[in-house]
C-alpha cells in the first residue's frame, strides 16, 4: 500500500498522508461527494477532481500490484527467477511493461520455437546467435535427428530461425526500444478500401491520409477506426515514415540491439533472414496492434471527458424553475403531443394535436391549446427540437399573442434522450396509463423546469452530448458518466420531499432500493419535517445517513438547518456560533453582516477545523444556494427554419448543444448543428474551447458555410471574420462536420539505423522478400 500512495501522492500533487486518509475513507464506503466536501480536514483539501482521479487510478494500481504478484509466484514456480527479473519485475510501472517482461515465461500454446526447442536445436540458435563465421549449413548437420523431426541441416535451421524469432520478439528491452521509436516517429495511414469509394463517402476525407501516430486527435482516430470497422478503410502504422523501406529500417534496428554480424560473415545471410522474419512475422503485426490499441485507447479517453464535460454542462444548465409548464413534443403525421404540469412537476392535463401536414388543423390545434393554458395558466411553453419544432415554435408565438394576460414564454428544449424515458420502467410506473408518446411531452416540459432533476431519469449515454459515444468503451463510459451525474446532483442537492426516485438514487451513499423506500415513506406517512425522520427509513442504516443526510433538503421543516448544506453531524458548530452572539438560527440564518464578522477559528475544536467551519459560516450566508446560473433563453430568427434557409453572412443566435476538443457545435434552429472551429471562436488563441463556451451556453454566430448536400454548416463566432468561398474539393475532415485537417508532412528524416551498406542490404534482402 505505501508504494501505491506514495505514487499516488506524486500524480496528485498531494502529501501521502492525504493519499492514505482519502484511501481508507474510500475503503470504508465513503463517496467522492461526502469526501470532498465534508472530510477537507481528513483529507487536507482534496477537492473532487483529484479525489475521482485518485479513485480511478487506485483500481488500476491495485490491479497491477495483484498482477506482479501472480507473475512472480509464477515465474518462481517454474525455478526461472532471478535476482535481475525479480528487480525487474518490483520496477515495472505499468501493466504493458510487467506483461513483457512476463512474456517469455507466459504459458502458451506449443509454437514452432518450442517445438524446436524440444527437437534440440537451441544449441544451434545459440551457436549461430554467437559467432556469425560458423558456416550455418555445416554446423547444423550435427542437429539432424530424423527420430525428433529433424530431417535435414534445411529443417535444423529453420527451427533455429524460430527459436531466435520468439526470443526477440519476447525481448522486453528489444520492444521498449521499439515503442519508444514508434512513440516519437510513427505515421498512422489510412486507405480507401477498393471498391468502397461511393459507399464510404462520408470519410474521403481519409481515402489517403497520413499523420503522426502521437498527434492524431480523438475524432479523427475514432471517425477512422469507425471507417475501418464498417469496411471502408484499411489502416497501418509505418513505424519510420523518413525511409523508402520502413521494413528494412526496423530489421536493421533489431540486428544493432544484438549487434548481430548481417553482412560479410559466414552466417550473415541466414541471420538477415531471421531478423527479416522476427520483424515482419513477430513484431510488425504485433506493434501494429498494439498502437492501434493505443491510440483506440487515448481517442476513446478524449472522447469520453468530452462527453462528461457537456454532460456536466448540461445537467447543470439553469433551470426555469417552478413554475406551471406546457411541453409540446411536435411531429407531423402522427402529431403534436401536448402535456401541462404544475410548477412541482405533477402531470395536470394531456392532448394530441394535429397543426401540420397532412391534416393542417391549425386554427383548431391553436384553440385546444389557448383552452388548455388558460385553464391551468400556463407560464412556460417548451417546444422539443425535433421534427417540425420550427412549425410548432410558430404555432407557440402565436399562442402567447393569443392570451397575452398569462404572460408565457416559449422556449426551445433539447429533446435527446426523451423517447428513451418514454419507454423505461420508471416512467412506466409513474404513468401506467399514459400513452408512450405523451410520456415524451411530460418528459419536455419538467426538463425546462429542472434539467439535472428529470435528466437523471434518463440513461446519460442517451442524452446526446458526446462524439462517437457507441464507438468507445461502454463500461468506461458509463463509470465516467455516472460520476458526473453523481457530482452534479449532490453540488446541487435534492428536495427530499419532491424528488423521484432516480433522482435519489444518485445521492450520496443511497442506492435504489433506499431511494425506492424514502419515497415509499413519504408516501405513507407524509413530507419528511426533519433529516432526522429519515432514520426510520427501511434499511436507511447510520452509514447511509451520514454519506447521504448533508445533501438532502427539507425546506420549511422544523430546523432550518434542514434546509441546507450543513451536515447534521456539524450543528453544534452552529449552536456554539449562536451561543457566542447570542441569536437564534432563524437570526443568524442569512446575515451576511454578522456572518462576516466571524473568525472561523473561534470555532474550531477537535473535530471540525477551519475549512468546515469555514464552508459553515458561507452556508449560512446563503443557505441552500443552487451553484447554477440564471435562466436565460436564445431566439432563434424568424424564417430561418432549414438549412437551406441560411446563407453565408447570416448573423444568428443559438444555443451551444456540443462541445469537442476541436470546436463547438451550435443549434440555430434548423434540425442541424453547426460547427465553430476552435479557431473560429476567439481572437485569441485558445487550446480548449471550453476556455470560450460550454453545452447551454446562448452564442451568436456568423454563417461562414453551408453544405446543404452533406448537412453541414460552418459558423465563426469572430463577427469580423470575412465570409469566403471554399477552395475548390475543400470538405470537413470526418462525420461531425469538422473542418479539414491537413495530413502531417512525413517525419524528418533521420540518419538509418547501421551503416548505409547495412541499410541497402536490408532494403534489397526486403524487395526479395516481398516477391
């Protein structure tokens, strides 16, 4: 354990005994949110990031340290142990490098190396290994044993050459050299697959592309291992893109790491042949896949803190609040689903209207919902993006012209993800009854009133914020996703007497079953009056109340306290400030101007130090303070409806729907999102965009370009940036409308690998080779 916190505390940048202290609170079941935000004196401050790092990298350490276990148990088993492995073996920090130097002694299936081995030619690799002026032919004639297999000196020496092949190609050191080479030269080439250009359009950008391995972004390594996957592109890695024969490059570098004699000796020819084959039948492939793996690896990395990052942005997007809202799902054929519930969520009325083609019932769809909100006086109006929301958004503005005394505001939602709670088992349970369809427009109107409460109904991967989200690792995904939603409720809080069950679920040391059992309480025996109460909660132990209590609310119970981010376990730190100035919590509650005289360490005692007392004292200035921003809304321009209705020069506003590490995606109202490139967004230069904007974030932005054939659209928020013509062929560099990349000119040229004589013997031995 002390090497794994030690290494932690370096990542971390932190003192090992807050490594130890987070470890152990971790281990006892305490959760990131409780950690950081009610433990700053355990764990001397770490705040959230470093502490869902720490959890993260913990698991991998652990794992490693459970694998070198079982690698040195086994290779001791097998009497091959010594001291220089073992010392070996105790400094490898990663999984790849214990994993090679395992490798030779790995049980595997017999190989043609073995089997030689087992024929009794490894005296003769050796020997030929050893001194290259023994004559190969000759010497291999004492090995020719036709009782073991080995018919003649060609048979003996073939099984020498494999003998040799796998030992390099099991050599740690050899393929340490190798990667560390690859790192820093490797290209990464990409091909169209014959036959496939019509059929793989969308990715011609990479019909024949080539860049470094270390620098290719997330997307385009996604978009390309994407192409590859559905059959439209071929990928290979060639490891020395400065030399004609990259082959022929790397079979030097394996004669130079074992200073083999490959010209002007008796045994060159044969040990050339050898280092030929171990590069091109054992390491080639096997490096190939490894760094595609690598790279897969990094893009799906990037991929997925870009899709936690706008996920994060979203949930927590300012909520419109509590107020009587409308949710209007549009659609054509089948209709526009209506759905009104009060300012707590609760459904109040539903409908089905028909205002678009091919029915066309306008006036009367327009009447049914004048009706509707007057009777339940409507204030807000949410209109789902999808399908004919354009139509519908005119048929809202003439709604809120219709009954000007309620005052209403109609606003654009983001639908993503809407029809997947339509269809869960939550919303199932909640309106049996209730048409799948109109589920949808509930689902619509409550997420304009509260974003994080009703988002969290819904699986995250389904909210529709990240780039190639079904191409990465769904496990990783996921984890990462979760602990986004997991911080954001709980920085936020929950009402304990309003919120659902997923909502609950996703607090602090509760899980379903607990959440499922608070709302079957508050059921039975009515709204919590105190965070107390919550210990007669089936199964809702002392564990629980202490992770889960100090972010649940109990708005107008009997403390006040209730109401806030104190942690019960912290009140007699309020008592005493009230017993020192003499006030009630009601009276100390909100002045800022006695709140601010305090001296945090007046307060302090054994349990609770400076920055507990501390976050008491801002608590109590503005208890139950929501981290998020005000409501805002964008509006989107009048008769610009498609993307044929926009034209170069255009100034709109939008709504930013998507951030990526190379731009922002922007919704202006035209059913597709248009790209501001990262250059696009600042005059300044900016190495994230999320430096400039996050997903929710109202924008204006210029139209650069529109490709109404491929859907895409070019947006600058620069407003003086001037508007010209796209060079003739120019197209985006992958499916997500992305401005094209230029393919990296080929790596400077080095000096070969040998001597030049050397090197034209490889590349000549090669050409034969490949014939």
């Amino acid at each position: 354990m002390s090497n794994i916190s030690q290494r932690l505390a370096t990542e971390l940048n932190a003192k090992e005994q807050q490594v130890n202290a987070a470890i152990t609170l971790l281990d006892e079941g305490a959760t990131v949110p409780f950690i950081a935000r009610y433990r700053k004196e355990v764990t001397g401050g770490l705040d959230d990031t470093q502490l869902r790092l720490l959890e993260q990298r913990l698991s991998y350490l652990r794992e490693l340290e459970e694998r070198r276990s079982f690698i040195l148990n086994t290779i001791a088993e097998q009497g091959k142990l010594s001291e220089q492995l073992n010392r070996d073996i105790l400094a490898a920090d990663s999984k790849t490098e214990l994993e090679d130097l395992y490798l030779p002694y790995k049980p595997k299936r017999r190989t043609k190396g073995q089997i030689a081995i087992e024929a009794g030619l490894e005296p003769l690799a050796d020997a030929l290994f050893n001194d290259a002026d023994l004559d190969p032919n000759t010497t291999a004639l004492s090995y020719v044993d036709a009782s073991k297999g080995v018919e003649d000196e060609k048979a003996a020496l073939e099984g020498a050459k494999f003998i040799l092949m796998e030992r390099f190609a099991e050599d740690a050191k050899l393929l340490a050299k190798f990667r560390d080479h690859m790192q820093k030269y490797a290209a990464i080439s990409s091909k169209v697959v014959t036959g496939q250009e019509q059929a793989g359009n969308k990715y011609q950008d990479y019909f024949d592309h080539q860049e470094p391995l270390a620098k290719v972004p997330s997307h385009r390594a996604l978009a390309m291992l994407r192409a590859r996957n559905e059959g439209f592109l071929q990928l290979t890695i060639n490891p020395e893109p400065s030399v004609e024969d990259a082959a022929a490059y790397c079979a030097q570098m394996i004669a130079d790491h074992y200073r083999l004699a490959v010209q002007g000796k008796a045994a060159s020819s044969w040990l050339l042949q050898v280092v030929q084959w171990a590069w091109k039948v054992k390491l080639a492939l096997h490096l190939e896949n490894e760094f595609l793996a690598q790279m897969r690896e990094r893009a799906e990395t990037d991929a997925i803190d870009v899709f936690a990052k706008n996920l994060k942005d979203l949930l927590m997007a300012a909520p419109a609040g509590a107020k009587v809202t409308m949710g209007l799902d549009p659609g054509l054929r089948t209709g526009c689903k209506v759905a009104i519930v009060d300012a707590t969520g609760k459904l109040l009325a539903t409908n089905t209207i028909f205002p678009h083609a091919p029915q066309n019932l306008w006036d009367k769809s327009l009447r049914t919902l004048e009706q509707l909100c007057r009777q339940h006086k409507v204030q807000l109006i949410a209109i789902g993006n999808g399908t004919a929301s354009r139509e519908t958004d005119k048929l809202a503005a003439e709604l809120v012209k219709a009954v000007p005394e309620l005052k209403m505001n109609k606003i654009m939602v983001s639908e993503a993800g809407a029809s997947v709670y339509s269809a869960s088992e939550f919303a199932a349970n909640e309106f049996p009854d209730l048409d799948v369809s109109l589920r949808g427009a509930v689902s619509i109107a409550r997420r304009l009133q509260d974003p994080l409460a009703e988002l969290v109904k819904i699986e995250p991967k389904s909210i529709g914020v990240g780039q190639y989200q079904h191409d990465v690792s769904q496990s990783q995904l996921g984890q990462s996703l979760t602990s986004v939603v997991e911080d954001c409720v709980n920085s936020v809080g929950v009402d304990v007497n309003t919120a659902s069950v997923p909502l609950l679920t996703r607090v602090s040391g509760l899980n379903k079953t607990l959440a499922t059992n608070i709302v079957r309480y508050r059921d039975e025996n009515g709204s919590f009056n105190s965070r107390s109460e919550l210990k007669k909660v089936e199964r809702l132990g002392p564990k629980a109340f202490e992770q889960a209590a100090g972010f649940l609310r109990i708005v107008n119970g009997k403390d006040p306290l209730d109401a806030s981010a104190v942690h019960p376990e912290a009140y007699p730190v309020v008592k005493k400030i009230c017993e020192a100035k003499q006030v009630m919590v009601n009276d100390l509650i909100g002045n800022s101007t006695l709140l601010n005289q305090l001296v945090a360490n007046d307060f302090i005692d054994d349990k609770f130090g400076v920055p507990t007392v501390t976050d008491i004292i801002k608590e109590l200035d503005k208890p139950g303070r929501d981290p998020r921003p005000e409501f805002k809304t964008a509006e989107f321009k009048a008769g610009v409806e498609s993307i044929s209705d926009l034209k170069p020069g255009m100034v709109l506003e939008g709504v930013v729907s998507n951030v990526a590490n190379f731009g922002a995606f922007v919704d202006v109202g035209v059913h597709q999102d248009g790209l501001v490139h990262i250059s696009a967004l600042t005059n300044k230069f900016i190495s994230d965009p999320r430096e400039v904007v996050k997903a929710g974030d109202i924008v204006k932005v210029k139209v650069l370009e529109v490709d109404v054939a491929r859907k895409r659209i070019s947006f600058t928020m620069r407003m003086d940036d001037e508007v010209v013509a796209p060079a003739k062929g120019k197209a985006a560099d992958n499916t997500n409308t992305q401005p094209r990349a230029k393919s990296a000119a080929p790596a400077k040229a080095k000096p070969a690998a040998g001597n030049a004589a050397m090197g034209n013997a490889f590349a000549e031995a090669f050409a034969k080779l490949k014939k």
